[in-house]
C-alpha cells in the first residue's frame, strides 16, 4: 500500500512511465486490491496502475455506514481521480462496477476518460434480494474458515466456496482461493456496502458522458441477466455478453478482460 486517499488503500502497480495512461480498478463487495491479480500482470507493461481497497476492504480503514452506498463511495473515487490530475481511466467489478458508473456520471471536467465495468451491480429495476436464511458470502467465508483442513486446496471446498462466483473455480490458483475468502472474511465494511448494494440502483444512466464497456456473463449466478440489465445503463454503452463467463470475468476470462480494457482505453485516447 502506497497511502490513503479518500479513504481508500492505494496500491500502485505497472508502469512508472508518466506517458502510459492511468487506470484506476475498483474491487466488488467483500474484495480487495488482490481480485485483481490475474489482471494486473496482463496489463502493468505500459499501463499505470491504482489498485484500490475500498473502505473497509483489504487495507482500508472502515467509514460510517452512510459512506458506503455505491452514489457516496462514486463521489470519492470522483474526487480521487481528480486529485490525480489527468484523465483516469477507470475499471470496476460487481460493486466496483457501479461505483466507477457513479463517478462518471457525477463529473464535468472530463477527468473520467473511460469506464469499464465487469458484471457491475445497479444496473437492474428491482435489487436483487437475498432469501432471510440464505447467508451472506461473508458469512459463508467465515465458515470456511472454520472447517478443518485448507478448503482452498481440495476440489469440493474450492467448488462449494467459488461456484457461484466463477465457472472453473477448480482451476484458479490456490493462492487467489485463499485471498478471496480472506478478504471476504476479514472485511469489516462488508455489511454496509451490502446493504448500500441492496437500497437502490443505478439511475444516473443520462448522466454518464465518457465512454463506456460493459461485460456481462451468460453463466453469472451472482447477477444473472434479469439483474444486469442492458436498458439501466448508459446508451451509448459498448455491451458484450460472454455467455461461458460467470460473475468474476477477470478469473473466468482474464486475458479477454484485459484486451476489453485495452480496446477501451486504446478507443478513448484515439478520440
């Protein structure tokens, strides 16, 4: 972690070439800098890279909860990449999807140069609702945790511990398992980002003037398609559909993610 700022952990990564573009990536609910992992090396040789731990996730300190609704962490990260002073090319998962939305939609001073949302969250016209006894993945992580022996190195625990997150969860590396569930379980700003998640949606659609990549996936079981829905977002928002891909494309997918993120920052800075 290289600092603080806005209360969110940074990390840098990649290039340190001030003419390669920047990229800021936010992680989803319950995750951490490291849900990018498989990503970052595909594009750190002439990228620059922030990675950011969301308040209270990896390395952040946790906010008050009225901080944490997906439209307050978006005017943060708005205020984050102006305080960087260029454009900031930004690239969200899940909640971090709708959170870099958030930010493009709030700014005028064209510090957004671009948005790229794997599965983000928002973009549905009823939140999905998680049934009373089915527990939360924070709660399921913490159980994990418990049992004996490592799950996130035996078939049926990484199957029953990632399945509805990723389509081959038995071939990620057994050290991107165990930061997930750790980050997942030790995430003291969990419940107030999930109840953020579940109060609203995304509305600021009209609002958006960057361009924008959405990434959807056929097999998402998170946010299956009734609940990411191509008409809640920006018009003018590149859609693509991996019907193979489940709810975290940059483990699913993560050399086709990295070349979605380098068409889109290529497209911008041809514009």
């Amino acid at each position: 972690m290289t600092g603080l700022v806005e209360g969110f952990a940074v990390h840098r990564a990649g290039s340190s070439d001030p003419s390669h573009p920047l990229l800021v990536l936010v992680h989803g609910l319950g995750g951490a800098a490291s849900a990018w992992s498989l990503l970052v090396p595909r594009l750190a040789e002439d990228h620059r890279l922030l990675v950011l731990d969301l308040p209270g996730h990896g390395q952040a300190p946790p906010v008050p909860p009225a901080g944490m609704t997906p439209a307050a962490l978006g005017a943060r990260l708005r205020r984050f990449a102006a305080a960087q002073g260029e454009r900031v090319h930004l690239v969200g998962h899940s909640l971090g999807g709708w959170i870099t939305l958030e930010a493009a939609a709030g700014e005028r001073d064209g510090v957004v140069a671009d948005v790229t949302a794997f599965t983000p969250a928002g973009l549905w016209t009823t939140p999905r609702r998680r049934p009373p006894l089915v527990p939360t993945g924070q709660q399921f992580a913490r159980w994990a945790g418990r049992l004996p022996g490592q799950v996130a190195t035996t078939r049926l625990g990484v199957t029953l511990a990632l399945a509805a997150t990723s389509t081959a969860p038995r071939a990620l590396p057994v050290e991107v398992v165990r930061e997930a569930l750790t980050a997942i379980a030790t995430a003291p700003g969990y419940v107030a980002a999930d109840a953020g998640i579940a109060a609203g949606a995304f509305t600021r659609a009209g609002e958006v003037r960057a361009p924008v990549t959405v990434v959807a996936g056929g097999r998402d079981r998170v946010l299956p398609p009734g609940y990411c829905r191509r008409s809640c977002a920006p018009a003018h928002a590149r859609w693509i559909e991996w019907p193979d891909c489940g709810h975290v494309p940059t483990w699913d997918r993560p050399a086709d993610c990295a070349r979605v993120v380098r068409e889109q920052v290529e497209s911008t800075c041809r514009g």
